[in-house]
C-alpha cells in the first residue's frame, strides 16, 4: 500500500454544513476501505489547511480516483502528495545511488 497525505480546504458550501464534518470524515473513510485502502488518521487543523489527512491506498491511480470522488461532493478542495516511509525511501536511494 502506498501512503498519501492530503491537505484540505473548505469549499463555502463545505463551510456552511461544518457541523457535519467529523461525520463526512467517517464517510470518507468508508469510502476508502471500499477502495481497498485505509484512513490512516484525519486532523482539523488551523492555518492554511483545514484537515489534514493520511491514506493508504493501493497506487496512485486509485488515490487519484478517490480524490475526484471526495471533491466531486463539494465541500472540500485537496491537494494529495505521496509519501515514503524511511524504508520506502532506503530503497529509492539504492536506487538513485545504484546500490
């Protein structure tokens, strides 16, 4: 499984419906167990985001695939970046360096 963080904004409609947040982050997570990942964790954060999630899921096709779904409902704008765990990142530096 790869990992994935995303970063997330309320759209104004979003804003408006904020008393429903934690259970659309319950729903988000359903959503990602239907695709085979997981809701590693979620944060409401202060500054220039206001969650912050972290995923897994299988590739990033299918996390691209869920961060259409998620946005198609309105409420939040993300911006998702992989993420490499120290050993994921051992391995693209023996790589990189041809060990």
């Amino acid at each position: 499984m790869a990992t994935y963080i995303t970063l997330a904004n309320w759209t104004d409609q979003g804003v408006k419906t904020f008393a429903d947040t934690t259970k659309r982050a319950v729903a988000a997570g359903e959503a990602i167990q239907q695709a085979g990942g997981r809701l590693v964790s979620t944060y409401w954060t202060l500054g220039p985001y206001d969650f912050v999630g972290v995923l897994e899921l299988a590739n990033d096709e299918a996390a691209t695939a869920f961060a259409l779904r998620l946005g198609a409902q309105g409420n939040i704008r993300t911006t998702t970046m992989r993420a490499f765990d120290a050993s994921e990142m051992d391995a693209i530096i023996a790589r990189a360096t041809g060990g």
